[in-house]
C-alpha cells in the first residue's frame, strides 16, 4: 500500500480546498482543530451496539474521513489479501481478468474502491479498467466526500480507467435489489463494509435485510464473490453474518440438490487483527487526534469478515424447456454422463476388488501386529529379568569390592607391623653385637689382669 502512504495529506489537501471554495479561509491548524468536537462525536456514537450518525453535516464527514476513513481503506486491502493467501485459486477465478464491476453497499465516501485498486495493483496488475456500483441511502449526501475518494484515487492510480457512479439504494426495505439486478448479473464483486452494524436492530428489518442478501446471492453470477466485513464491536453483526450463512447454507442444500454439487463455498473469520500501515500526517496529530479523551490515533483493528464465492449458477426451470436443440444438447450430455458412470461403475468394482484385498492384507497385518505386540512384551520380560540380573550383580561385585577394600587395609596394616618388627629386629641384633663385642672386650681385660696378676707374684 505504498501509494496511500500520503493519504492523510491528500484528505487534508481537499477538504481545504473545499473549505476555500466555499469562501472559508481557515489555516490547516485552525480547520483541523475545529472538527474535534465532530470527532468526539463521531466516535461516541460508533461505540453503541447499534451505530446512527446524521452525515448530512459536512463537518461529520470530514471528521470521519480524517479518523476512520484510512482504517477502512487498509480494512478492505487486509481482508483481500487475506483470502488471496487463503484461497488464490477462487481468487483468481474472480479477479485474472482485464475488466472488473463491484457493487459497494452502504459504500458512504467508498473507502473500499481505495483498497481494492491498492490490492489490484499487488497481486493482479493485469486488471486495467474497473467499473464501481456505489450504494447509499444517502448517497445524495456523501457526493463531497466521495468526490474526494475519486480525486485520490486520480492521484494515486493514474495507469487505470476507473469509473464510480453513485446510486440511491435502501438495502433495508423489501426488494430494493430487484431494481438493481441488471447491475448484480453482470457484477464480479460485491462489497458490504462497516454498514451491517447499522442494522439488524429488530427482527423485521433483519428479515427484510436477509431476504435482500438471498436475492443478491441467488443472482449475483458464477466466479463472484461477496465479502462482509466489520469491526469486531457490535452483536447484531455476528448476528447478521450467522443469517447469511444458514441462508446460503440452504441454498446449497436445496437450489442445486439436481447437479449434486455446492454452488457457494463459505469463508468466516471472526478474529482478525492489523496494526495499520498508514502513517498519521503530522499536523493530525498535532491539531486533531492530538491523544487526549476521545481523540486517541487508532493503531490497531480488530474486525471479522465473511466470504462468498459463487463458483456454479444452476440453469433454472431445466425440465420445463421445450424440446429443441438446447434440450438435445442436454440429453446428449446426459448420455455422456451415462457413459462415464457406468465406466465408474467399472472403476467402483475394481476398487471394491482392491478393498477386499486391502481387508484380507489388512487381517494379516492385523495378526502380525498382534504377534508383534506379544513378541515385544516377552522381550520386555526378558529385559526386566536381566535388568533384575544386572542390579544384583552389581549388588554383590559392590559387597565384594567393600570386603576387597577391608581386607587389603588389614594386609597393609600387618605389612606395617611385619616392617616395624623387622626394624625392631635388625636393631636388637646390632645391639647384641655390640654388647657381644663388650663383653668380649671386658673378658680379655680381665684375663689381662689375670695375667698381669699371676706374673707380678711370680717376681
């Protein structure tokens, strides 16, 4: 969405030069200041389960395009590219080509033809021209603010023939759409976005609502889609999108039982979030969203949606035509189809074959699942068992080894016994040698004396 990076100024830049044109001369500082009231307004009215806000003032309008309209762009880009990553290939079926019509209801200032031209040139530049049904109740009203919408949309995307012709339409009163149905049958898209809240209050003008969204669905084409979606705030919404889809539900089970086949595919999310990727010009929130009480910048959105996508429109009233060539036609492709159900059949039969072999394989796989599962138990068994082994193996070489270690501290402690007494030894032999050697010594000393004694009488 690079190219709406500039949409705050581009809003503040017409609704200036709207003001000059209608000889007011105010700054952009005075102006933006003057439509806090409005905002304040505005959003105390949003936060009541059932939404009511008098357009027809023009500064009501200003103050929604500078506080809500950018989230409801960005709002219409994320759900698209939502189901794009969903379902590319339904996707494509509605948007690979090179022209395009969309119905907007309650469309307003159509913030939504913004998303979907940003989201066109993202994922399906191919698209070259785009034609846009804009329906309102007040669509007289919103003229100036959509006129900006198509200013910016010149601005930003000058490469496509782009068309949005505004048309009164109360989708809230019985049959309203009968009057539109040329434009319906020949319609790719259809887009209802933050209007549901607005209705749906009493029983009687959701039916009248619901029977409007059958008709729709019943007529709009094969490869269209429809998408509603809102902000995540208001009951009488889910309310609404849980109606639409037991009706479209019915249609499925009822309007095309003869072709056996689903003629809507259904896609709801009730929990969507995007931070928003539009950048808030400066002087907005110096002068208007400045952050105080009910002038806080959004950031984050929280909304749901609902897909439609029509992938097959039954032919109606098929056995009523006259025999023709149109009816030939028919009953030569009923032939067809005769013929390739009773090569089916054939098929079927061979697939029954194949399942009794598969049912037969299956009873042998079964029994040596069975052996299997009685072989891995005595495995278990036996691997407990040696496992027991294994622990009181380990139990005893423990013991033995503790026993090992006393025995080997008493052989060390007799060996330093045994080495002490030979010490002790060795000591006690020298000793005796030495008192042996004295006693030696002091008998020849006496034995000198002796004889010392004998001779010494002898003179």
């Amino acid at each position: 969405m690079n190219e709406l990076n500039n949409l705050y100024h581009l809003i503040i830049e017409n609704l200036i030069d709207l003001n000059r044109l209608q000889g007011k001369s105010l700054s952009i500082k005075s102006y933006l200041q003057s439509l806090q009231p409005d905002v304040k307004r505005l959003r105390s009215s949003f936060h009541t389960n059932h939404v009511s806000v008098d357009y027809s003032n023009y500064n009501t309008q200003a103050a929604y395009l500078l506080a809500y309209y950018p989230h409801y762009v960005e709002m219409t880009y994320r759900v698209l590219e939502s189901l794009q990553e969903k379902d590319p290939s339904l996707m494509q079926l509605v948007f690979d080509k090179k022209h395009l019509k969309v119905c907007l209801f309650c469309a307003g200032a159509a913030p939504e033809a913004l998303g979907l031209l940003s989201f066109l040139r993202q994922f399906y530049p191919e698209v070259k021209s785009i034609v846009i049904y804009s329906y309102d109740l007040y669509s007289d009203t919103w003229r100036i603010s959509q006129d900006i919408t198509k200013n910016i949309i010149n601005n930003c995307f000058k490469d496509y023939h782009f068309a949005l012709l505004s048309h009164h339409l109360d989708i809230n009163q019985i049959d309203s759409f009968f009057s539109i149905v040329s434009n319906i049958k020949d319609s790719n898209i259809f887009m209802f976005q933050n209007c549901l809240n607005e209705f749906g209050e009493n029983d009687k003008d959701l039916k009248t609502i619901l029977e409007n969204m059958k008709f729709l669905s019943e007529n709009m084409p094969s490869h269209s889609f429809m998408f509603i979606n809102d902000l995540r705030l208001y009951t009488q919404v889910n309310r609404i999108i849980d109606s639409i889809i037991s009706i479209i539900n019915d249609l499925n089970k009822t309007n095309f039982d003869d072709y056996n086949e689903q003629a809507f595919l259904i896609n709801k999310s009730m929990e969507e979030t995007f931070k928003s990727s539009i950048a808030i010009s400066d002087n907005v929130t110096k002068y208007l969203l400045t952050g105080a009480n009910n002038l806080i910048p959004r950031k984050i959105i929280n909304y749901n949606y609902l897909s439609v996508y029509k992938i097959f429109r039954k032919e109606s009233k098929l056995f009523e035509q006259s025999i023709d060539n149109k009816y030939i036609d028919l009953l030569e492709q009923v032939n067809r189809l005769q013929t390739k159900f009773n090569s089916f059949d054939v098929k079927l039969e061979q697939l029954l074959a194949v399942e009794s072999n598969y049912l037969k394989i299956s009873e042998i796989v079964e029994s040596y699942d069975q052996k299997l599962e009685e072989f891995q138990t005595t495995l278990q068994k036996q691997k407990d068992t040696i496992q027991a082994d294994l622990e009181t193996f380990k139990s005893h070489l423990q013991n033995l080894e503790t026993k090992n270690s006393k025995q080997k501290i008493k052989l060390e402690e007799i060996e330093r016994r045994l080495n002490r007494f030979q010490e002790e030894r060795k000591n006690l032999t020298r000793q005796l040698e030495r008192n042996r050697k004295a006693v030696i010594f002091a008998i020849l000393i006496g034995l000198l004396g002796v004889i010392l004694g004998v001779i010494a009488l002898f003179r």
